[in-house]
C-alpha cells in the first residue's frame, strides 16, 4: 500500500541536486530532497511531493 499523498510542484529557477543545499533522501530508486518541511522528487517539468 502506498502511504504517502503527492502534489504537483512546478520547478522554477532552482533545481535541486547534490549542491543545491537542501537534504538528501534516498526514496527507492531515486532521491528526494527536502523542502520546507516535504521531500520533493523530480518528475518531467516538475516536482512531486512525498
């Protein structure tokens, strides 16, 4: 069962990535970084929610 809801968030000028200053989270077989209090995982031209 999948435990988590996800949003949509649009990616504007910052991309996160091993530099970009927020947390790092392996999430499966990719990595989410941590937000403002989420953990967003790229998807095509935006960001998931976890």
């Amino acid at each position: 069962m999948n435990d988590h809801k996800t949003a949509e968030h649009t990616i504007g000028d910052h991309k996160h990535g091993p530099d970009c200053g927020h947390e790092a989270v392996e999430h499966g077989d990719h990595v989410d970084y941590v937000h403002d209090g989420h953990r967003h995982a790229e998807h095509e031209d935006h960001y998931d929610e976890h």
